[in-house]
C-alpha cells in the first residue's frame, strides 16, 4: 500500500491511495478531509471517502502523534489503533 497526503495551508488535505492485493490487482481510493496540527499530534477528519461521505455511524478520524526526523520527513504512532506511519516531504507533482 502507498499513501500520499497532500496537506494544504486552508487546513484541507487529500489522501490518495494505492493497494496492490495478493494476485497483483490494483485499487485506488482518494480521500478528502480537514486537518489540525496541535504541537504534538496530527488530525485529520475526514469528510469524502472515495467520493463518497462517510457513514455518520463510524465518522473516520486519524489521530497520529508525531515527532519529525528531519524537515522533510516525520514518523506518527495511532495509541488507538496501534499503527504506525511514516510519511516523506514529496513534489508537488507525485503521485500514489
């Protein structure tokens, strides 16, 4: 799986995504959203799931705590979820 947020200045980001199943099969999803930086953890809402809203019973929220390594990198830990990410400073023009 590859992930590429694009978060912009207004406090909106897109996240689009690519999945490559077990037979090779590729699927790409692109998620819209709201995001907050509070000094220690990243948040994100998000607000179209593949075009679509999200269900009002299961609102999507990411919720990272993170520390940058370097001015074009940071890794996040989820406490909830338990997952962990790491994202690198991109282009503006890449792509999933």
């Amino acid at each position: 799986m590859r992930r590429v947020l694009s978060l912009q200045s207004r406090g909106t980001f897109r996240e689009d995504v690519e999945i490559v199943d077990a037979a090779g099969r590729l699927t790409r999803q692109a998620h819209e959203g709201t995001w907050l930086y509070d000094g220690t953890n990243l948040k994100r809402k998000y607000t179209s799931m593949n075009g679509e809203p999200p269900s009002r019973l299961r609102l999507p929220f990411a919720t990272f705590q993170i520390s940058f390594e370097s001015a074009n990198e940071f890794t996040g830990v989820d406490h909830v979820r338990g997952h962990r990410i790491r994202y690198r400073r991109l282009g503006f023009d890449a792509a999933p």
